[in-house]
C-alpha cells in the first residue's frame, strides 16, 4: 500500500513539473488517502500483533 502511495506521489511531482495541474492534483489527493489508509492500517496491525502475541 505504502509503494502505491509513493507511486501517486511521484506522479503527482512528475505532472507538476510538466504543468498537467488537474492530473497533479488527482494524483496528489489519491496518494494522500493511500497513505493514510496505510498508517491506520499499520498501527491496528500494530497493537493488535502485539496484543495476540502476550
């Protein structure tokens, strides 16, 4: 999950730099969400790995 938040985000840099700024922005708020998505995925994962493992 996190690779494709890293993927949007250069794509996001890479449409910027070439002035597609709708393309920028989409691609910005898709890695946006995905890297959110990531760490609320991390930290329940987190807590509940330690919590089965005691």
């Amino acid at each position: 999950m996190l690779s494709w938040a890293i993927t949007f985000l250069i794509i996001a840099i890479i449409a910027a730099v070439l002035g597609f700024g709708g393309i920028a922005g989409t691609a910005t708020g898709i890695a946006k969400i995905l890297f959110v998505v990531f760490l609320v995925m991390f930290i329940v994962s987190f807590f509940l790995g330690r919590r089965g493992r005691g």
